[in-house]
C-alpha cells in the first residue's frame, strides 16, 4: 500500500489548506511543495518567477519533487503545475497516491481573488480568461494523473477532506 497521499489541482482548489487537515487527521506529514521551493531558493514564489524565470522554477519545483516524493508517511500538497512535468508525476506514483482536487474556473477566480497570495501567472490583464485557458489545457494532465477525483464544488474545506478520506478507503479497498 502507498504510504502518502499527493494533492494536485489548480491554483485556489484548496490544496495547501486540505493537506494541513488531512495531516491531522491521518497522523501524516504535512509537507507543502511551493513552501520547500520558496524555502530552498530564499525567496517567495513570485520572486523567483521575477528574477530566474518560470523555466527556472519549474527546474527547482522538479528537485524538490523527486526529494519529497522519497518520503513516507507524508500529504504531499503539490504547486498546481506539478503535472507540466510528467517526471514529477512518474516519481510521485512510486509511493503516493495522487488526489485530484477540481473546481470550476468561477470558484478559482473567488478563491485566489479572496486569499490574497501572489500568484505569478494571474497576473494578467483578464484573469479569469487566463484561468479558463489555463485549466482548458491541463485538464487533461491533471485528469491523467489521478488516482481520485475530488469535485470541491460549493463544499467547505471539512467536507472536501471528509471526501478524500472516504475516496481513499474506497480506492484502497479495490487495490487490496
Ligand atoms: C503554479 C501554482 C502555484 C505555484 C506557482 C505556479 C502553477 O502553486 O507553484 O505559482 O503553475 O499552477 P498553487 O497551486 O499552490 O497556487
């Protein structure tokens, strides 16, 4: 049986947040994907972004994946362009199951406007067409990538960790 359990979704689908209450509640660790890039280059996201390039993010993001991914007994809450790189992905199937946590383009647009983070990419003229182009094209990544589907649709943030638990027993229980 795989011993973490990786979160991935867009920006705003609540990764970070339903990590921290999943790590609660299943006794694993907690460990946040964008913090250990952050930590690891000495400055925020957008600063990388800004100074080293996307191209340069994306190369540490890789390195901290494949370190994470070592791990055990971790939930792993992954950037929302963790599936760009199918290696990240590969390295994270060995011992992870992977979550898939969607929500609608509207929802994204209410929640990254409301939590007040920096986020590199929407920083556009029309965000709410940057998302919808955005999630057009990785939809299909992300859907490829998961092992379970979590629609966060109108739910709390309680709810969406309840049903992840409940898709993990289920998903488990047809692995035995
Ligand atoms: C990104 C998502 C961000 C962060 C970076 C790039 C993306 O993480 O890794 O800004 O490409 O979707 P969150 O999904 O945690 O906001």
């Amino acid at each position: 049986m795989k011993t973490n359990i990786a979160l991935i979704g867009f920006m705003g689908t609540g990764k970070t947040s339903v990590a921290r209450l999943l790590a609660e509640r299943t006794g694993k660790r907690l460990v946040e994907l964008d913090e250990l890039a952050a930590l690891s280059a000495g400055k925020p996201i957008s600063r990388i972004f800004k100074e080293d390039g996307e191209a340069a993010f994306r190369k540490l993001e890789a390195e901290i994946t494949a370190k994470a991914a070592l791990g055990k007994d971790q939930v792993i809450a992954c950037g929302g362009g963790v599936v760009l790189n199918p290696a990240n992905i590969a390295i994270l199937k060995k011992d992870s199951v992977i979550v898939y946590l969607k929500a609608s383009p509207e929802e994204i647009l209410a929640r990254v406007s409301a939590d007040g983070a920096v986020r590199p990419l929407l920083q556009t003229e029309d965000p709410a067409q940057t998302i919808k182009q955005m999630m057009e094209s990785r939809k299909p990544l992300y859907e490829q990538a998961a092992d379970i589907v979590i629609d966060t649709g109108g739910l709390k943030l309680e709810a969406v960790a309840r049903k992840v638990i409940d898709g993990l027993r289920d998903y488990e229980r047809k692995d035995k």
